[in-house]
C-alpha cells in the first residue's frame, strides 16, 4: 500500500545581510531616541531665549515746518540689542530699521554685524536728522495739523535684524527679530510718550 508523505515548508535561514541590517536600523533608532532626549534636556536646563532689539531712549531735539507743506526733524534713539543668554553668545547681523511719518520714510537705521556677550546688551545710537519733507502724500498735512493741535506726533519704526547664538549641544540656533512699533512724541517739550518697543522673534 502506497503512503504519501507531506512536505512542510522548508525553514530558510536569515542572511547575514538582513541581520546587520536590522542591527545598524535598531542602533541608529537608539542614537536618534537618545539624542532627543538629550536636546530636551538641554533645553530645560538651559532654556535659550532668543535675543532682542528695543527702544530704550528716544528724544525729539526738533520739529520745524511750513506753509508750503514741508517737515523737517530730528529724533535721537538708543537701540539696546540684547542677549539674556547666560551661557551663549549672540550675533547679531542684516540690522535695518526705517523710520517713517504718515509712510514717508525719513531715514534708514543701520549696523555692521556684530556680538552680544552673555547675559549682555549693546547699545546703539542714532542721531536722525532729516532734510525738509515735502507732505505731499494725501492726508499727510492733516496728520500733521492733528498732531499739532492734540500735541502728540508719532513715527513709524519697523525693520528686522537677524539673530544667531549657539547654545552647547542644542548647536546653532537662528532666528530673525522684527521690530514693529510707533514712537510718540509731544512736540510742546519734545518728550517721548508710550511703552518701551520690543522686538519679536520668529
């Protein structure tokens, strides 16, 4: 009497090849998990806050205009540029700042790059003098009157400047700073008026 004989599936081995494979996924998973951890922890303890640049003084020495419609001005400014890191240096670099009235730009604010030490902070000065402005844009002698009559004048300072500070093993970090803000002035004493402006990062 004839008998059949079933077969099963024969076992192959694992190459070689698939077992180092698997082996370098699983250690380049670990490093990837391990190296996270070690950044989050990082950042807790160390916490890096990104640098900023604020209006710290600002003054009106002069306001003098016309019956034909023309400005003209002079406003100082100390710009602090700051670094609350304690354990990074910071740099700061692409600093321009405008400054306008009613959308007519009266002067352009600018710096060579430089460093903030730890924990420190630089200060900038700007004398802005201007040339008489002719009030042509629409509504700009208005503005002008409005300021007068209710002695509060204000500037519009806008710009960016570009941050960058390299914190241990989080490496180096980089951001840019946008500083949007209006300064106000009473042209009675010339004195400033308002909050203190600050930059944001992003």
């Amino acid at each position: 009497m004839a008998r059949a004989k079933l077969i099963g599936p024969q076992r192959r081995r694992t190459s070689l090849v698939v077992w180092l494979t698997a082996m370098v996924c699983a250690i380049l998973a670990v490093a990837v998990i391990i190296t996270g951890i070690v950044i989050f922890v990082g950042y807790m303890i160390i916490r890096p806050k990104p640098p900023s640049i604020s209006v710290i003084y600002s003054h009106l020495d002069s306001l003098k205009y016309d019956r034909y419609g023309q400005m003209s001005t002079e406003i100082a400014l100390l710009i602090a540029a700051e670094n609350d890191n304690i354990k990074a240096h910071a740099t700061f670099s692409d600093f321009s700042l405008h400054l306008q009235f009613h959308g007519m730009t009266i002067a352009e604010l600018r710096a060579e790059p430089f460093d903030v030490p730890k924990n420190s902070t630089i200060p900038l000065e700007y004398h802005v003098p201007s040339s008489m402005i002719p009030l042509v844009e629409e509504g700009a002698m208005d503005e002008l009157d409005a300021s007068l009559k209710h002695d509060q004048i204000r500037f519009h300072l806008y710009g960016n400047a570009r941050t960058r500070w390299k914190v241990g093993i989080l490496g180096s970090v980089s951001f840019w700073t946008h500083l949007d803000c209006y300064l106000k002035f009473a042209p009675s004493n010339q004195t400033s008026i308002g909050p203190r402006c600050t930059s944001k990062s992003h």
